[in-house]
C-alpha cells in the first residue's frame, strides 16, 4: 500500500463514518464508555469497522475518541490496553475483509479544558496527548486523527504531541458553531493560521452540524488553508426525540453534498455523528470519477490568538513597553515577581491602540525564560492580543512559542549564520513569523544597500527552512540622530529597498532615533511619518504616546488605508466638541472622606497634596487607616456593603502607590506589617474572594504573596519558607477541593507547626475549619485583616 | 433582575448608594452584549431503588435523600445544563486587573444572568408539559444538599452538554465555562400541590449570606 502522504497527494480520500452514535444504536448507554467495547466486546467494534470498509472506507478511525489517562481514570482500563485492543479490532476488520485500509488513531479532546478557561496546564495536555501518540504508533497505526477539537490551545498540544512522538501524518479538525467560531471563540483564520504553522498534513471541520450548515464555515477554510482541507459533517443536525438524538440527512443527501465539495477542493471526506456504512457507501458511489480539483488560496498574512487575528493588510501598532530597559519600575516589578503590574501595563497599551504586544525581559536578576512562560500564560488568560516575543536566546523563544497560544512574532534573527541557525528552525516549528534585523557578524551596514543585501540573505535562509514569505518582517534599524545623523536617511532607504525588491513586511523600532536629544517626541514622531511614506508596516511604539498613534491614524486615512476615514472619523469626531482639557476639580478635599466615598480617580490628588505637608506614614496610620477602619465597620453593622468596600480598597490602594513612591524617595522605614502567603486551594478556580482578602490585607500594609488559584500543596509549602511567612491564608468554595485544604494545611504544618493558617470559602464554618486543622477562620475580608493583626500585629 | 444582583452583593432590601447603583446598571448592560447563552436538556424515566434513583437508558445514578425526596412525585424527570459561554469568564478575570469593584459586580451579574437563563429554559418546557396537564417541580442541581457534586462530569456526559453547548468540568467537579448550571426537575401533575421550598429548607441556613431576608 501506498504511504498516506503520497496517497494524498494524488487523490480524494474517504474516511469512515460516526462511532459513537453506531455504538449508542447498538444499545450503549448515554454516559457509558464506548472505549471500554474494544475489550469488553471486539467482535462489536470489528463489525462496524467491517461495514465501513465494505461501504468503501480508505481509512479506519480506531475507537479510541476518549482514551486519554483523564477520561479513563476509574474504567478499571489503561490507555495502553485500550489503545492496543482497539488498533486489534482495526486489524482483525481489514483482515478480515481483505482490504487495504490506512489505519488512524483517533484523538478527541481531553474532556477538561486547558488554563486559563479550565485547570489543565498545557504542559499536562500535551503529556496525556504524548501517552496516546506513543501507543498508537507503538501498535502499528498508519496516520494519527486528532478531532472535534473546541479549543485552538488543546489543539496545539496534541499536534505538537504527535510531531514530537512520531513521523505519522497528523490530520487535525476543530467542531465550529453557526457563528462561524468554535465553543471557546476560536475563529477560522486562527485556527488555519496556527495548525498549518506547527505543520499538520490537513486541517478541516467536523462533528457539531450538518453539511448545510456547514457550507459557509468549510468554505471559508478553502479559501485560506495552504494544506488539504477535510470534512466530517453530522448526518444532518441533531434533534431530540424521545430522549435520543436523531439525524435527519438521508446517505443519498449527505453524499450528494460531499461531491459538491469534493469539487470544490475538498480533499478528505468522512462523516460524524448520526452517519453510519450507508453514508459512506454512499459517498463512495457519488465521488466515482471525480477528480482532485483545485482551489484558490489566498494565503493569510498576519499574526493571531485563537480569538483574533491581526491581519498585516495595513499598519499595525506594535506596543513597546514591555521592556525592562531604562524602565525601572518595571523592572522592580518583574524581580519582585510581581506579574500583576507588568499586566496592567499590557492592558494599557492595547487600551490605547496597540495590535500587538512586544515582550522584553531581558533582566540579569530574573530568570528570563521561566518569568516569559509565566507572563505569557498572564497576558492571554486576560487579553487577545498576539504577542511578539523579543529576545536572542534560542531557549527564551522556544518555551515563549511553547506557551503560547496563537500565532507568534519572533523579534529576532539577524544575518549572523549563528544567529540563522539557532532562531530560524524554532520559528519553523512552532509556525511563527519572524523579524529580521540587517546586521551580521560585521555589525550593521552604514549602507542602505548593505542593509538591504543582509536583508536578502535571510529572506533567502528562511525560505530554505520553509518559512513563507509572509512570515517573515526585516527591521532596517533605527539609528540615533544624535550619534548618527547621516544615517537615519540610510535606514528609510533601506526599508524602501527591500519594500521593493523583497517584498516582506517591515519593521521599525521608532524612539531608538530621538536617543539623546531633547524634545524626544517630536523627533520620534517626525521619524515615524516618514517611515511610514517609505512603507513602514510594522511601527515598534510606545502607544501611550497620543500624538504617535495621532500620526499613525492620520497616515492611515492619508495613504489610504483606512477605507472612508472611518476610524480616523470614529477616533476624532467628538475633538471640536472637547473644550481644553480641565483638571477634574476634586469635591473634597478630606482624604479619609474620599476613601469612605470610595472617590478612586480623585484621590491622587489630594493625597500628593497632602504629602506636601505630612510625612507619608502620618498620612497612613493617622488618615488612611482609621478611614478603613471606619469603612470596615459600617460593613459590620450593615449600613455599607461589598462594592463600598472594595472601591474604598481599590481609592486606598491608590493613595498608597503615590505614598509607596514617596516613602522610598526619603528613606523611610519600610511600613510592611509583615508577610502573609494568600492562595486558592488544588483544583479550585474561584479566586474573587481570595483578591478580595488580598486587597484589604494590601490596604493594612501586609505584603502579600498571592499564589493565584489551583494552587498545589507543595507549592504552598515551598513558597512559605523561601518567603519566611508566618500566616498563610487558604481559600475553597467547593466541597470538592476542601480536601486540599485540609492536604495543603497538613503538609504545612508537617513542614512547620509554628505556621498560622487561617481559611476562608463559602463551604466553610468555624467547626469545619478546626476539623481541617485551620488555625483560624475569616467569615469574610474583614475577618482576614483581623486575624493578620492579631497573628502579625 | 437588578434585586438578585444586590442580594449577592449582600444587600437585604436596603437600597444601593448611588454609585453601586449605576455600577449595577452598567455591568447588567455588559453582560447582556457578553453572555452567549447556551442550553440543553433532555427527559428521562425515573426507576426508583433504595436510596437512589436511576435513568432509563444511561448510567447515571440520582443518588441522596435529598433528590429521592424532591422527585418523590414524579416518574419521569428533566435533566437540563445551561451556559454563559466563555466571555463572561474572560472579562471577570480582566476587571480583576484593572477595577476590581467592576469585576465583583459584573460577576454578581452573571450569577443573575445564568439564574434566570435557566428560569426561560424551565419556562419554556412547562409550557410544553402544560398541554399534557403536566408541570416541573423546582430545580435541584449537583451539590444542593446530599445531592453529590461529583456527578457533574457524568452528568453533562449523559445529556451530551459537551458536545451540545461546550460544557465541560474540572477533575474537582467544576463546571466550565464557571458561570454555567446543571440541574435536575421532576415532572408532575398540574394538580400536585408543591409548596416551593423556602430558605428554612435549606442546609445552609443561619449560616448563608444570601438568605431572602427570612431571618
């Protein structure tokens, strides 16, 4: 028999049809294992891979949909048993019949979903995936199958998997609904975009509707997909009937739109649910004679998340700010751990405009790979903007493009056969794009035709490695006008040249030119609207900056990319209406007031005015304080409740940030209270509660170590003796994950019985918490803040 | 719907100030644009054994005294799981970073919102079960009383939620997408005389914060 790929290359393939639904009509149960039939009754199994192959069948899908570690945990079945017998039956059925049949190995979801909408880590997905693909080629199977996939990032860690663990062809479909996007968001662009980057051998649809329904989604997939597209529609849509789910479309139907398909570059056909041997007999019958055909792709340009793509069809603003370079703040934050702001900064620059966000964490303190693993997985658990990972270090990349989720910039190669080397064959593999810079081993060229010629050489390398030319950005360098000035006109040559010549997107990082001079902005603005005449695509930006998007938007409209002015229109109309710009005068000017009235935006002002009076701790502990204390108590006697807390938190919390400022510019003693570990429990997600405690205890001057949610023992633990902590406070809102509470306290108080525990969560009281070996229980936040002084002072 | 809001806000009747008022109103508006209500159901015959109650074609198992006694009257019950889909999640964990009182109240709100999706789906069937002088008790979900949590992933398997709306639950018995419910309803005669169960039924009371004001 011919390998798959070959076959492939050259003809329309026909899949089988549904499993489970022929299983449930052969009387297995709603909610029973189907993959336990391939032990408990093979002669079943090998029947139905019988019909499909007298229907006509090429390639056998082993019934193994749901046989990962997870779902078949307390079947009493290993993965290893039940993927063995099933590719048996597979097996006994071709030999049965005496019929050549490629066999695949069929991979369904995991059945949890991935972090951060579920619990799973990629890192466990892929390890479940990894077990399966292992099995499977161990037992012999032709091609590996992963299917009715809902989300984008499970996907990529069964793909990645199977490339990993075998030399297999992968065939991979995610199930999409009538709004053109699958359960989790996904889009069509993005899942083309990623699956054919990490290099599937077909991509397509299945299960969820019929092919009617279908229609519009598959072509669109058509339309774009560089690699054959399959098909696997339902028999119909599924509607209820006494408590079963039925399928309407006849065999003559279902197959009568697989040749309309076929036709129109379809290039592997099957059935889902609701199909049985006849459908597939019968698609057999319509596809006699018809020929591969051809089909138009235009190629998709751009970056994606599973939830959005940016498509480089016009100028896109990369957001710069994620970079620890003259940026000090920053850099504390990323050495203290400190995620949160280096998010919030995340969300600020797309707020303003930005499409795309850089990451720099070039830090000597930190270690760069493991804290870019950790920020990644932060910034997209929050926001659907594509990320462009921006370091030198091989390592740092490939973990960087591990984690993510989406389609990926790499920022950077350069014309250093090293540099080639090491960069290119990672952005291949994980399917990124790639910026390169025009310098090598000589530096960079004082030349524009130097440049250009760099340019040209990793083109040309990236192009041996199968990398696209879409995928691939040249950044031409910035030079500073104050050490170089007869070089920046070099720069926007060069970029005009390989706009020309190469035909790739280009790059620039703006500001690199005002470096030195004063009035940083203008030049930088200046420089931006010039590059842009010469063909800039890709301006590396603050965002923040208003008249740098200003020029940008104006650009847009000015070389017509922006159809109709619409944005321009839509960011700009109410600007004649605006009169100058007034400072919001605040009402008040009594702090302790403002926190009470929970006055977030105004309380800056009063408390930098303040500061020009009080020493910052006379303001905290003879102000601030006694406020919360006030605020805490009406709480208690109920005439304020939760949101009047916590804007009162969120006004305090912003006072102190001006404080915190103040009290390390004159040297004051630290006002930490002392330390206290905050964590939601193993197996627990519901993590508003343990913010909320978070931020009260923030408020009293407690420094926090906030763990996140799902949270391991171990983990709990381990943080508690590096960070020297004497209270940690745990939290679980389910039945479920108090277990762990009770585990985590254990393995504290084995570690240390002089640690302090006190827990919160809804399924909690006084009696329960001493059961578990809590030392204390909060009722609520205010609870937390009391048990802290009493433990802390 | 705003009343159920501030009753999670832990509001008793007493009116919201200003501020709360018009942060509800705006996070109402929100989650209207963000909930991507999804719902499935089906009808099962109930057999009654000692202890627990089995469904007719499946492998799930009713088990408890609490759902033996709220299907006391009815031989066949409604299994039903509804969803605010995926968004509602990721903007709850994006005011989390950026305004915290937004993220309290806007999942306050989604709290509401998938309470009263339900609310449409009951309403809907028993309008339907009308015509056969047929209605649905109460709903009773995974985790009320006795009624064991740790049925939800077989649960959704059962009724094929993860197909149909994209449900799936954690290993800890988490549903997700979180703002998602399963529940359970029995079908009865129109002329079964019900009194709905007040917060005096329930296990939890004296010690919850969300009681109805009764005590």
């Amino acid at each position: 028999m011919m390998e798959f790929r070959e076959h492939l290359q050259t003809n329309i393939v026909i899949l089988d049809g549904g499993m489970g639904t022929m299983l449930q009509k052969l009387g297995l149960k709603a909610g029973g294992l189907p993959e336990a039939l391939n032990i408990e009754s093979p002669e079943l199994i090998q029947r139905i891979h019988s019909q499909y192959l007298k229907a006509g069948t090429e390639v056998l899908s082993t019934n193994t949909f749901g046989a990962n570690a997870l779902k078949l945990k307390g079947s009493g079945y290993t993965v290893e048993q039940i993927i063995a017998a099933a590719v048996e039956n597979a097996n006994q059925a071709r030999k049965a019949c005496n019929k050549p049949a490629y066999i695949a190995l069929n991979i369904g979801p995991i059945g949890e979903l991935l972090e951060p909408m579920g619990t799973l880590s990629f890192q466990e997905a892929y390890d479940l995936f990894k077990e399966q693909v292992t099995l499977g080629v161990k037992e012999g199977v032709d091609l590996i199958l992963i299917e009715t996939m809902t989300d984008l990032y499970e996907a990529k860690a069964a793909v990645l998997a199977a490339k990993e663990h075998s030399n297999l062809p992968i065939l991979c479909s995610m199930t999409f609904e009538k709004d053109r996007r699958t359960f989790t968001g996904c889009t069509i662009p993005s899942m083309v975009m990623v699956l054919q980057g990490l290099g599937v051998d077909a991509l397509g649809v299945n299960c969820s509707l019929g092919p009617v329904e279908l229609e519009p989604i598959l072509a669109e997939i058509l339309s774009v997909s560089q690699v054959p597209v399959l098909f696997q529609p339902n028999a119909g849509l599924p509607s209820v009937v006494n408590g079963e789910t039925v399928y309407n479309l006849s065999p003559q139907e279902f197959a009568r739109y697989g040749r309309k398909f076929a036709e129109k570059g379809v290039r592997i056909l099957g059935g889902c649910c609701g199909t049985n041997d006849e459908h597939i007999r019968a698609l057999v019958q319509e596809l006699q004679g018809v020929k591969v055909a051809a089909r138009e792709v235009s190629p998709l340009v751009g970056v994606c998340t599973p939830t959005k793509v940016v498509p480089l069809d016009r100028v896109r603003v990369v957001g710069e700010r994620i970079n620890p370079t003259g940026q000090d703040k920053l850099s504390q934050a990323l050495i203290q751990g400190d995620l949160d702001y280096v998010v919030r900064e995340a969300i600020e620059q797309v707020e303003a405009g930005a499409e795309i966000l850089d990451i720099n964490l070039d830090l000597p303190e930190i270690d760069v790979a493991e804290t870019m693993e950790r920020m990644i997985k932060e910034i997209q658990a929050v926001l659907d903007v594509p990320l462009q990972i921006d370091s030198t270090n091989p390592d740092v990349i490939e973990r960087a493009l591990r984690e993510y989720n989406g389609k990926a910039i790499v920022n950077s190669v350069n014309g250093e056969e090293a540099s080639l080397q090491k960069i290119l064959p990672l952005v291949k593999k994980y399917g990124a794009a790639v910026i390169g810079l025009t310098l090598d081993e000589q530096g960079i060229p004082e030349k524009a035709e130097e440049r250009y010629a760099i340019a040209k050489k990793i083109v040309q390398r990236a192009r041996d490695y199968g990398i696209s030319k879409e995928d691939i950005y040249i950044d031409c360098l910035t030079l500073t006008a104050a050490s170089q000035q007869e070089a920046i006109k070099e720069t926007l040559k060069a970029l005009e040249l390989v706009k020309d010549g190469l035909g790739v997107k280009t790059v620039l990082g703006v500001s690199n030119v005002s470096f030195g001079l004063p009035n940083r902005e203008l030049l930088n603005r200046t420089f931006l609207a010039a590059s842009l005449y010469a063909g800039l695509d890709l301006p590396i930006i603050n965002p923040l900056d208003q008249e740098m998007m200003d020029t940008i938007r104006a650009s847009s409209v000015l070389w017509n990319a922006d159809v109709g002015a619409r944005d321009f229109v839509a960011a700009y109309e109410d600007t004649q209406a605006e009169c100058p710009r007034q400072r919001k005068e605040t009402s008040q000017d009594d702090l302790g007031e403002i926190i009470l009235r929970g006055l977030k935006d105004e309380v800056g002002l009063i408390t930098k005015k303040l500061l020009t009076l009080n020493p910052p701790l006379v303001i905290v502990n003879e102000i601030i304080v006694p406020a919360l204390d006030e605020m805490g108590a009406r709480y208690e006697r109920g005439e304020a409740f939760l949101p009047q807390v916590i804007r009162s938190a969120e006004t305090a919390k912003n006072a102190f940030e001006i404080l915190k400022e103040a009290l390390k510019s004159d040297g004051s003693a630290d006002i930490s209270k002392g330390k206290v570990i905050l964590a939601t429990v193993k197996g627990d997600i519901h993590d508003i509660g343990k913010n909320i405690v978070r931020m009260l205890l923030e408020n009293y001057n407690y420094e926090v170590f906030d763990l996140g949610k799902d949270v391991d023992p171990q983990t709990v633990v381990e943080e508690a003796i590096k960070h020297q902590v004497k209270l940690i406070g745990l939290s679980a809102l389910m039945t479920t994950t108090v277990g762990y509470m009770e585990e985590t306290i254990t393995a504290l108080k084995e570690e240390n019985p002089k640690f302090e525990v006190m827990v919160g969560g809804a399924v909690l009281n006084e009696e329960y918490a001493k059961n578990i070996g809590a030392d204390y229980f909060g009722r609520d936040a205010k609870d937390a803040v009391s048990i802290a002084r009493k433990v802390l002072g | 719907m705003k009343q159920e809001v501030l009753r999670y806000l832990g509001y008793n009747n007493q009116l919201p100030d200003e501020k709360t008022s018009v942060l509800v109103d705006s996070c109402l508006e929100e989650i209207a644009g963000l909930a991507e209500v999804r719902s499935t159901h089906r009808f099962y015959e109930i057999k009654k054994a000692e202890g627990y109650l089995a469904l007719k074609g499946t492998n799930l198992i009713l088990a408890g005294t609490d759902i033996t006694r709220h299907l006391a009257h009815s031989s066949v019950c409604l299994l039903m799981a509804v969803t605010l889909g995926h968004k509602v999640d990721c903007k709850i964990r994006y005011y989390q970073k950026t305004d915290f009182s937004r993220a309290l109240v806007l999942d306050a709100c989604a709290t509401a919102a998938i309470e009263e999706a339900c609310n449409n789906v009951v309403q809907d069937l028993a309008q339907d079960l009308l015509k056969a002088g047929q209605k649905l008790t109460t709903r009773y979900s995974p985790g009320y009383g006795d009624f064991p949590l740790e049925i939800q992933s077989r649960f959704v398997e059962t009724i094929e939620a993860d197909r149909s709306i994209g449900l799936t639950v954690t290993s800890a018995s988490i549903l997700i997408p979180r703002k998602s419910v399963t529940a359970v309803a029995g079908v009865i005669d129109l002329d079964q005389d019900l009194t709905p169960p007040t917060c005096l039924d329930c296990r939890q009371y004296g010690q919850c914060h969300y009681s109805k004001g009764v005590e």
